[in-house]
C-alpha cells in the first residue's frame, strides 16, 4: 500500500474490491446451485470460485489500498502500526470500515440480480451453533496469523497466493466455511441463496470473528515477537494485507 495514494481512492478501492469479493462468493454459490445437487461439488465450485478471485483482488488492488476488505485486517493493520508513522490512522480505518462493509452489501446485491435474484432479500439460512462460532474463531485467527506473519518475515509479496490458497483450504477445515470476515458476513446475509446468512446469525459470527482476530495477532506475537523498526524508528507493517473472506454453507 503506497500512502501517497489519496484516502479517497483507497476507500473506493476498498468498497469495489470487497464489492467484488462478495459478487463472487455469492455469484459462484447461485451458479453451483443451479447446475448441480450435489453440496460437495457446489462447495468445491464456490471454494475454487473464491480462491481465484480473491488471489487476483489482493494481487491487483494491493499496491493501492493494502487489499484488506476486511475490518479484522484493519484494525489489526492500525493496532500493530500504531506506535509508527507508516501504520493505519484511526481516521483511515474509520473511512475504510464503512467502505468495507456498504461493498460488500452491494456486491450480494450485485450476485442476485446477475442471476435475476430477489433484490434485498434477507437470507433465511440460520447459523446458529457453538461449533461454528468456534471455526469463525479458527478461521479468522489463521488468516490473520499469515497475513502478519507473512510481513513479519519480509514475505508479503507471497500475500496474494497463499492467503487465497489458505482461504480455499479453510472452506473445507472449518465447520463455519470459513467466513473470517465481519464485512462479508453482512454482506451476506443480504442474499437468500447458497452463500447466505439470516440475519439473527450475524453477531455471534462477528464476535467469533473479532475474538480469532486477537487471537491470530497473539500467535504473530508469539512466533515472530514484536515488529521490527526502520532506522527512523517507524514501525515496519504489512503492505498487503486480505481479506478476505466469505464462504458458503
């Protein structure tokens, strides 16, 4: 992420690339359900779907915005920068959250009326349990584990294909799909189709999520240890950090 690039644009960026995130989680769960009754495959095609698309995303919109489209990835992004120069404003992710989130309801909307989908309807799928409250937690920890702790080792241009390939691996180890992202979550339950979520599932799914958010910063605490320093004594943070994500039943 350049911040020379105005916040403005970063925000668009944000709002169209969570837009487009969630237009291919729900976009591909529609086109799985209507081509075949087999869950597993329709699984496989959303999960294959989303790999690829949130690969190219981070790959393209990271030099511009940091690519989280994730409220998760940016908080953490604020809170390990706070004490340098070159971390996240409370004033930026004050700006990219919002943006986040109106994305991604906007990118369901999008998925529903390319496949002429109710516009705007709720989704009746409930995800009401502690098991999948417990593989958000998973999820959401693992994603932010790789993606600081990709940065710590001065791997961040790994970024795109291996937080894509770890999101594709998490659809299929977690009971939850995978969510991991407070975004995405309510852009979700926007779609009353295969990738949905009602509504009354949404604020422990969230919970979940911030709870494996802090959990994740604590591994990259344990296994890395604090953030290394440039010789002006800013703090060195990830330059492309995911979202990311999404998934489907």
């Amino acid at each position: 992420m350049s911040t020379s690039v105005p916040l403005a644009r970063r925000v668009a960026v944000e709002a169209a690339g969570t837009a487009t995130l969630v237009a291919v989680v729900v976009g591909s769960g529609i086109q799985a359900t209507e081509l075949t009754r087999d869950v597993g495959v329709q699984l496989l095609a959303n999960s294959l779907a989303t790999v690829f698309g949130l690969g190219v995303l981070i790959a393209f919109l990271g030099p511009v915005s940091g690519a989280h489209f994730n409220p998760v990835v940016t908080v953490a992004a604020w809170f390990t920068g706070r004490r340098g120069r070159d971390g996240l404003t409370l004033r930026e992710v004050a700006a990219y959250v919002p943006a986040q989130i109106a994305g991604a309801i906007g990118g369901a909307m999008l998925a529903d009326a390319m496949f002429a989908k109710p516009v705007m309807a709720f989704s009746s799928h409930d995800r009401w349990a502690g098991h999948l409250w417990l593989g958000e937690v998973v999820a959401t920890a693992g994603l932010v584990w790789l993606v600081f702790g990709l940065a710590r080792t001065g791997r961040a241009h790994l970024t795109p294909a291996l937080v894509a390939s770890y999101i594709g691996a998490a659809y299929w180890f977690t009971s939850s799909t995978s969510f991991a992202n407070p975004a995405v979550t309510i852009g979700r339950a926007f779609t009353d189709t295969f990738a949905g979520i009602a509504p009354g599932s949404l604020t422990p799914f969230i919970a979940a999520q911030l709870l494996g958010g802090v959990l994740g910063l604590g591994l990259v605490a344990v296994c890395f240890g604090r953030p290394a320093t440039t010789a002006t004594g800013k703090a060195v943070v990830p330059a492309a950090r995911p979202a990311l994500l999404k998934k489907a039943p």
